[in-house]
C-alpha cells in the first residue's frame, strides 16, 4: 500500500497539483469510502472517524460534499434496471 501512495504522490506532484487540492481530495474520498461502509449513516461514519456528528457535517459542507448524493449512489436500482436472477429452488432431501 506504501508503494501506492508514494507513486499516487509523484504523479499528483508531478502533474501540478498543489497540496491544497491533495489535501482536500483526500478527505473527500476518504469521508466518501467510511459513509459507504455504513450504507450513509453519517453517526456511524462520525464516530468511526473519530468526530462529532455536527463536525462531519461542516467538514462535509466545506467540501461542497451533498449527502443526499451520497445516499443516492448507495440506494439500489429499481427493479427493472436490475439484473435478472431466476428464482432460486429448494430441493427437499429424502
């Protein structure tokens, strides 16, 4: 993983991206990828990070991050975008 990041960081370095925008990128996937892990629930994903609930959600508003957008991509399609899957059958055992 320590290999990931470091050439993560010379391409980002290197393409001019100031360590500002680093910064704040990385808080936003990072914010993303714990509200997924709890399916939206931001007192869940605030105490799993170590924040007041109030406090992810200013952190969130700073960086312009929408939680309804953010429930949106987790809720699950309707059924007719959803792949068909035949009816499973339970075969009984003598």
């Amino acid at each position: 993983m320590k290999r990931e990041l470091d050439n993560l960081v010379v391409q980002m370095y290197a393409s001019g991206i100031t360590y500002d925008e680093a910064v704040r990128e990385f808080r936003r996937r990072y914010i993303q990828e714990v509200l997924g892990h709890h399916r939206g629930n931001q007192c869940k994903a605030a105490k799993e990070l170590g924040v007041h609930r109030n406090t992810l959600s200013r952190i969130m508003a700073d960086l312009q991050m929408d939680p309804a957008q953010i429930k949106l991509g987790l809720k699950r399609p309707p059924r007719s975008e959803r792949p068909f899957a035949p009816p499973v059958q339970l075969v009984r055992s003598k």
